[in-house]
C-alpha cells in the first residue's frame, strides 16, 4: 500500500496497545499526517484538519510534494486557512490507506495484512487516534479543528471526548449521526464491493481486486456527492464522443454523464483500498454522537467546549442535508459557544466545499482571521 | 415466464412485421391487458392506462383474479377511476416480461428466446403498441389516457404520435425526457446486473441468475423511489430484529433501512426478467420527446390536441422531479388543452402515487367526473 502515501506524509505512532472504541486493540499501529506552516512560539496557531472518507494527508502543495492537495485552493499562504498564521496539521485517519493504520497494514501479530481482522473501527478511534497525533506533535491545544464530511464527524467526536483540546470548531456539511438516506446509499457501495467476486472476503490481491465493485461504489457515491440541478446545466442529454463508447456492449456508456461516472470511478478504484472503503464506509453509518457522548445529542452538542464555531452547509447536498448541518449548528449554539451558521447556495452538493472556493473562501477566511 | 403473468391477463397480436423505431421489427409479437368495468353504448368511456417500468396489466382486483392489483386503491367501483362510468384498459408495455413481447419472449424465427436479440425497445413502440392495442379492442377514441412514470412518457408519446386517439391525459410522476441524475441512477442499476456473473450476457437460466445484480438494481431503486424525509421519520437510526441480521458477516445488513431494502429487493428480483429491465430502463434514458417530434420539447407539447389535462408531480420526488412535471404542464398549457398542475407535498417522493392514495385521489377523481 506504500504507493498510496504522499510524499511529505509524516508519522505519529500510536500507543500499544491502542484501544478501539468497540473493542479489541491495535498494536504498533501509526497515524500519518502532513503539516503546512509553522508552529509560532506560543504553539497556539495549530489548525487541525480532519477529513472525508477518502483524502489523504496531503493538503495543499509542500516543500516536499508540490504536486496540488486535495484542499489547494483553501490552505496555503495568503489562502483562507492561511499557512503564514498557522501550523495546519491535517490528519490521514485510522482505519483509511494513506499511511495511517488500516485493514491493509501488517498485523504485527501475524506479519499478515490485516485486511478482515482489523477490529471494527468508529469515528471515536478516528478522532481519540487524531487528538493523540496533536499532542505528540507537542500541543496541548489546536485553535481550530476543521471537519469536513466524514471529518465533521470525527471532530464532534474529538471535541466531546477531549474536552479542551480545541478552541474553535469549523464544520462543513457534517452530521452528528447518519440517516437512513445516507446508510442506504452507503450500505449499496458495499453491497458492491462485496458482490464483487474478486473482494474475496477481503483477501484480494492485486490479480484478484474488486475493480468492478469499486466503480460501482464510487459512480454510486458521485451521485450523491454532486446535485441533480448542477448535472442538469453541466451533461443535460449530451452523449459521449463516439470515440469513448465502447464496441459490442448493447447497454454500454452513452450519456455524457455515464462517462464522467466512469472517468471519475476509475482514477479512484485503484487509488483507495477496498478493505478500508468497507471500515470507514460501515464506521460512518454506526456514529451517533449521541450515543457516542451517553445522553441526547442535543445534550452532546450543548456540552462541546469551544469559545466560537462556523458551520457551514450547502442547500444542494443529499448526502448531508442542510438541517443537519442545523442540527449542529442550533446545538452548539445551546452551549457556550459563539455559533455562526451559513446555508450556501452551491450548486455542487455535498462536494461544494472540494470545488466552490468561491463560496467557501470568504466565510473560513473570515473566521479564522477573527480567531 | 408464464408464471409473470396475472390470471385476467388477455392478448392482443400486434401486426407482423410491427416495425420498431430504432430499426428491426417484430414478428408474432401481442400485447398483455387487462380490463375492468365495461364499455357503454356510445364506446367512449374506455381510460386506458400505461405503466410505469416494473407493473403488470394487472392494475386493480378482478372477477377473473380477486388479488389486489398495483393501483388497487385507485381503480375500481366508485374509486378515483370509477369502473361503474370507466372502461379501464391497463396495457402492460411491449418489452416487459408480463405478457407483452419482450426479450425473453420466444423468437419465432429461431424458437428460442429473444434475450438481446430483442431489437432496440424505445418508449416510441410501447406507445405504438399501446395505441394498437386500443385500436384492436374497437375504440377509435379513449376519454383519458393516464401515464404513471415511464408509462407519461409513453402517453406524450402516443399523444403526439396518434393525434385524437385522446380526448384528454393525466400525467403524474413524469418526463419530457430523462435528465442525468436519473440516467446515471439507472445505469448504475443496469451495471448491478451486467457485472453479476449470473447475468451471462443475458443468457441466464434459473440456475445461472443474476440475482444479486437485481438485487442490487432494485435497493438503488427505491432509494429514489421514495424520499430521504420519509425514512428520517419511518426507519430514522432503529436497527433490524437481530434474529434478522444474518450471521457471520460482518458487513452484513444492520439498520432496519437495510433490512427494508433487502425485504423489497427479494421480492421482486425473482419476479421481473432482467433482460426486460435492461431493455426498458435503457428506453426511458433514450426517451426525448422534442427529439421524437422533430422539433423543440415546447412546440411538441403544444402541439398535444387533448382537451384537458392534469399534471401531476410531487414535491419530494428526486427521480422525475417537480420541475420536470411543470415543464410538461406548461407545455401542454401553451397548446389548446386547458391545464391543470397539482404539486403534492406527499412524502413518499416518485411513489407517492402509489400509496399516498388520501392526496392523490381527490383530485383524480375530479378530474375524471369533469370529463
């Protein structure tokens, strides 16, 4: 899996045994990061960043990797998560391939991937795993936890079971559990990786790989990342060139919108470890912060100790719906914290905050300047 | 596939060659309906109703079959189609697997079944064969022609292929033509089912069947079928019985919204042929009905001679949204018909007209008391 880790990917190894929320323990496992900007000497201008399923560590361009991150056009110098004032610190989460421990990671019990045997994973050892990496680096509290997406999640789970840790909370279209929408569309993306006989039960190999499942998985969730109003203006009914259909298939690709699904499934599929797809896509589905936190969620919410909060939706996204991004924000707001709440018209869906820079610059730029 | 098809079921044989529109013909093809109430002396009281992609012709309980039929609750004595006043023609839509020709249909030039040897089906000849059929039965004119789903796209086909076989139209859940997000939704569909090993390039058998695949197609289905704030409330985070989790995966169905998936998808995969599927999802993609007429999707709707019409669309319906339900009203609207458009606020999104019977019927039956 060595050929999924950027290049400026840096580690933190993780305490033996490490603990997993429900149950069993990793050993000898590690957590890669990447880092922009520097610390400043009162180490109080930490940023730390939690991320979507599928991004690796890799950020924004670096010294050692200048090759565009995943956020570019948001973190950098003179960027909205401007890199001249802080030290971002963004997190590849446990259980995911790039560089952080995982399904595919050795056992060090057996000398064998893990693949099947690695212990459920939660959204709580993603952000115990998270808050363990900020310490070691020597900071005992960030000034900002960003989560975006599955990140969103991670962060509400860092801040509840780390009480302190963080000063200020920006959350972009995130949840504070999943609904049954989202656990369908999700359960169907492993349903085909499974379904796929080259998954193997998870013991694939590079021979044998669920390539078909993994497509399906990722056409499946572009669906739902994007808005059927943008696909509206950007394919309408307009066909593929001719050139790009394939021969002799009678229900082949057509549409323009069928080949951007297989464009974009297929720089992926080999890009993400189908184990670790399985994990974090399952691990989405069980949070529950109010669960998680043993009381009602807007109790969990109201408890959060942050000074002030941004969060942030897009009116477009079916995968995590404005009033969730409500929910969150009417439930910090109970507590103490100052809570800015921001309903952009993206027309980008869940995706908007990868893509919209334009909506999405001014207010985290803002915020943050104001911190 | 005898056992597909319902016991009031009767045939109509299509003339040989019937000419398909994308080339190719059918030879000793028919077409499966179903009738109920009778026929008054003047001949002008027959509502003939076309299909969405997956019912039979069996549309509501009769002599001949006492079992509750798909639109049960809409069609019957002194329901919204009132069988004392109406002759109900329910045609099932040629390339289905319920009676009408359709690719697993025996091939008389070779006598064995069609499979993809079924020439190109388009919503063009399930309206051709529709309007024959009415024919055939002696009418020259039918009061309405109601269109559910595919089935108002194959009633703005034959209304502006068989201009005055109508006197008036009510369409609800429809489309002029498919926009991408439903493209992509059913390609991913008919992906499931090619890339299942069981499919065989459509040579199946009962042994060898792409069950999984239909599975699969038939889960994504009702994901948009329905809407994500109906199962907020129906299913929201509740688990299933665990003496219905199966066991010893640990990837396995465990939200009572899986568990619904997985209950609606066993009953009908075994219960709808693949080929057919294939063969009318790929139709309602192909579907434009400007691009039919030769001309701009405004000017063919304008040109529908229909007296009156009711368009109906819901609110939350994700698959052949509101807007795309306005179009046709305006459309029709900008042409002679007197035009009446309801957006409904049931919950049940794209289904809604088939179990939302309290919003749906009053206007139904308005509008069918007018005529």
């Amino acid at each position: 899996m060595g050929e999924f880790i950027p290049r400026a990917t840096r580690f933190v190894d993780l305490p033996t045994p490490f603990p997993m929320h429900r149950g069993g323990a990793l050993h000898g496992a590690r957590i890669a990061y990447e880092t922009h900007g520097e610390p400043n000497a009162a180490r109080d201008n930490v940023v730390l960043l939690l991320t979507g399923l599928s991004p690796n560590a890799h950020v924004a361009a670096h010294p050692l990797d200048p090759t565009p991150g995943w956020w570019e056009a948001m973190v950098g110098r003179g960027k909205p998560v401007d890199t001249d004032r802080w030290h971002v610190v963004c997190v590849n989460s446990l259980g995911s391939c790039k560089g952080s421990t995982g399904p595919p990671s050795t056992d060090p019990a057996t000398g064998e991937p893990y693949r099947l045997t690695f212990p459920d994973l939660s959204v709580e050892d993603i952000a115990d795993a998270a808050a363990f990496t900020v310490r070691a680096l020597g900071f005992e509290r960030v000034a900002c936890v960003i989560g975006t997406s599955m990140g969103g999640m991670s962060a509400l789970s860092l801040l509840t079971r780390h009480p302190g840790l963080a000063r200020s909370h920006v959350s972009i279209s995130s949840a504070v559990h999943s609904l049954p929408f989202s656990i369908a569309i999700r359960s169907l993306q492993r349903e085909a990786i499974r379904a796929d006989p080259g998954w193997r039960a998870g013991d694939y190999a590079d021979e044998a790989y669920p390539h078909q499942g993994m497509l399906a998985a990722r056409k499946l969730g572009m669906v739902t990342y994007r808005s059927a109003g943008e696909w509206d203006v950007r394919f309408g009914r307009s066909r593929m060139a001719a050139e790009h259909r394939p021969g002799g298939d009678p229900f082949g690709p057509e549409f323009a919108v069928e080949g951007y699904l297989e464009r974009q499934a297929q720089r992926f599929a080999r890009q993400f470890d189908p184990n670790s797809y399985l994990y974090l896509s399952r691990c989405m589905d069980w949070f529950d912060l109010g669960e998680s936190s043993g009381c009602a969620t807007a109790a969990a919410l109201a408890r959060v100790e942050v000074e002030k909060a941004l969060v942030v939706g897009v009116q477009t996204d079916i995968l995590f719906p404005l009033r969730q991004q409500r929910q969150i924000a009417d439930g910090l707001g109970a507590g103490r914290a100052d809570v800015q709440f921001l309903a952009l018209e993206s027309p980008e869906g869940h995706d908007a905050f990868l893509v919209d820079t334009a909506r999405f610059s001014p207010p985290l730029a803002k915020f943050l300047s104001e911190l």
